[in-house]
C-alpha cells in the first residue's frame, strides 16, 4: 500500500507527537528521493501544520536502512489550526523523487514502526523566544580508551550510553542505535569515527594493493543521525571512506530547553525536550564491495555537559512519562547500557506508564481507520527479524 491512515482522539489541550520508521530489508533497492512522508490533518482533511508534514528520505547513500518521519499537532501560543479537542487522522504516505505516493506495484514492502507522544500544555504561558545565547563552539570529544558497547536494531532496542568512548564493530550494510539521556539545561554532542580497513580497495577504481594505489572511494559511507525523544530527526551527517579511518561530528547543538520550539532552525527547534535522545549509525553495503565484509571498528564520542535545570510545569501528565525527562535510574540505565525493551539482556531503563499508547494497523478510510488508544503498549512494532519479533511480540504493518 502507499497510504496508511491512523486515527487519533486528542484532547484541547495536548501537543501530539507521531512518528513513523519504515524498515526496508536488507537487499531492498533504494534511491536518493524513494522515502516516507507523515502528516497530522483534522476532519477536513487540512493539515494541522504543513511545516509538521516532514519527508525522510535515504538521501545519497542510496542505502536501505530505517529512515524515520515525524509530525505533529500542537496548540498554544502562535498555533492556529486544528484547535480544540476531537478526532484527527494521521497520513502515513511512500513516497518517491516525483514527490508523488508509491504505488502498490512498489518493487517492495517496508515494515513499519510508529510511536505516538503526547506532551499537555504548560500550567501558565511563559516565555515564547528560544534562549539567545549558549555555547555555540564545536566541543571537545571526550578521551580515553573506547568502551565496548553493541548498538541496537531501532529505536525500541537502542542500547543506552552516558557521556565517555563507546564502540562497537559495524557491519557493511548494518545500523546501530544508541541512546543518551538528556536533562533540561544539558548539552549534547556526538562524533562518530569509523576505523581503517585491513583490506585494499577493489573493484571500481582500485588499481592494485601497491604503495600509492587506489584504496577505493565509498562515497556517505557512514550516515550518523540524532533524533530527539519523540523521534524527530535533530541533524545527521555523512561521511566518505576511503579505507582509512574518518571522524564525522554533528554539528554543535544549544542545552535541552523548553523555549527552543520557538527557534527558526530545525535543529534548535528539535532540541525541545528532556528524555533519552536517539543516536543512529548506518554503514554503507557498499563498503563491502570495496573493502570486504567483515565489520569496521565504530567509535563514539558522546559528552553531555551541563548540570540539570529544572523542568516546565506541566499542567498534566507526559505520555509515555519518560518520553519528557531524565531520572537518576535514566542516568544508571545509560552507563549500563540498558534499552527500554526490559527483555532481560540489560532492559528497563525507562519508566513506563499502566497504560500507554499504542497505533493499531488500518489500510485507509475507506477501509476503516483504527483508533488510536490507550493501551498497555506504546509502539506498534511491524515484522522484522525473527529475534526482535520474538522480543517484542507485537502485531505487524507494511506500506
């Protein structure tokens, strides 16, 4: 399919958060515009917000890996449409470089994972410009000897990490995925190195394995991506490989505060919420045909500085509650390397509401649009490898 509607019953006064990821598999063929697009609309089928319509694409590494696109319906001051409390519909749409929805006759179909937040609004209007002045030089990765820490399949299984060297070995066409709590008032930053191969360029471009021969060239060859606690994307970078080793840094990024939703770049907009922050790591299939198969040494630098600031006075409750802060478990859980999944292997570092949110399958409105409720889970988790389903055991979803 190239449409999916979902539907969601919103009070007055609550901001709403959905994201989608689509998993492609592994051998799927993909090109620089094929992606997804997520809307939030009301009854009329007008969205609340066409800046929230955000597009994810896999961009110039061409690569199949989860690509991840949210939206949003928000109120308070300066939001105009889709007031008021009642039924809105979320529009998950394939699309490709013309722009226009994929097909059904799509060379194939993408799993899909999808995550619903709700924010409520603050106990009393406050101050509506993001702060004007933080530390906008690029940090100084932290030193010191890596720490082995094996990266996680998505956001539901993303291993936590604390401020300190964390790596991994990365696999040719694999993704890993992290997560650092955040609190109010800190200030994240992340660079990813990528370590030498031991393996001469071959193939297209590579002359011999001679002294000052051709090593081979993977252009984005590792796309590093940040996403906030409700899964937006912050920033992301790409780096080239050569077979030497290389060191991308995203961009230097203000202290988590609530006046940033007000700022005019994405990316300080983004940088709205206290929680766990997301960090993805894709390495390039490509990189096996020029240096071979086996994995590369990944190193993360991650620095969170600052001391915690007090939080916005919610007038209600967050759902999922640990979408919208740090505790000191938050903080143990990281430096543990826990996930949020609590399957045994180092899970439970989140605090989880009784009752959370969950999206359920439909094909359209013309099929029936499924609410959206609340229920004992928080995320639809579509097919995937067997030992995730396994893990996670929850129902499945393809466009």
């Amino acid at each position: 399919m190239g449409q999916r509607f979902y539907r969601l019953e919103l009070k007055a006064d609550e901001n709403a958060y959905v994201s989608v990821t689509a998993l492609p598999k592994a051998d799927a063929v993909v090109s620089y515009a094929d992606g997804i697009e997520v809307s939030v609309q009301d009854s009329d089928g007008n969205n609340c917000s066409p800046l929230d319509a955000e597009e994810a694409r896999f961009g110039s590494s061409e690569s199949p890996r989860p690509i991840t696109s949210t939206a949003a319906r928000r109120v308070g001051t300066g939001e105009k449409s889709c007031m008021g409390a009642g039924t809105y519909y979320v529009l998950v749409e394939r699309t490709r470089s013309s722009g226009t929805v994929r097909s059904a006759t799509a060379r194939e179909d993408w799993d899909l994972e999808l995550h619903v937040a709700s924010e409520p609004v603050l106990r009393r209007d406050g101050a509506t410009v993001p702060p004007r002045a933080w530390d906008s030089a690029s940090p100084v990765p932290p030193s010191g000897a890596r720490m082995l820490r094996e990266g996680g399949t998505s956001f539901n299984d993303a291993r936590g990490l604390g401020k300190g060297v964390w790596g991994a070995g990365i696999e040719p066409g694999e993704t890993l995925f992290y997560r650092v709590p955040v609190d109010w008032g800190q200030q994240l930053s992340v660079a990813a190195e990528l370590g030498s191969s031991s393996v001469r360029g071959a193939g297209t471009g590579a002359t011999g394995i001679g002294p000052g021969r051709d090593r081979g060239y993977v252009s984005s060859a590792l796309v590093t991506a940040l996403y906030n606690p409700v899964r937006a994307r912050v920033e992301d970078s790409d780096t080239a490989y050569d077979g030497k080793q290389k060191s991308s840094s995203l961009d230097p990024l203000p202290p988590v505060a609530y006046e940033n939703r007000f700022a005019l770049t994405d990316e300080v907009a983004a940088m709205r919420f206290a929680g766990w922050y997301y960090v993805s790591v894709h390495l390039s299939p490509d990189v096996a045909e020029k240096f071979g198969e086996a994995p590369l040494d990944l190193t993360l630098r991650v620095d969170v500085d600052g001391s915690p600031r007090p939080g916005p006075a919610y007038a209600g409750s967050p759902r999922p509650a640990d979408d919208f802060g740090v505790s000191e478990r938050d903080a143990e859980a990281a430096q543990r390397g826990e996930t949020a999944a609590g399957d045994g292997t180092g899970g439970g570092g989140g605090r989880r509401d009784d009752e959370l949110m969950a999206v359920i399958a439909a094909g359209g409105i013309g099929a029936g649009v499924v609410l959206l409720g609340v229920l004992g889970v928080w995320t639809l988790v579509a097919r995937r490898r067997a030992g995730a389903a396994a893990r996670f055991g929850p129902p499945q979803e393809r466009v």
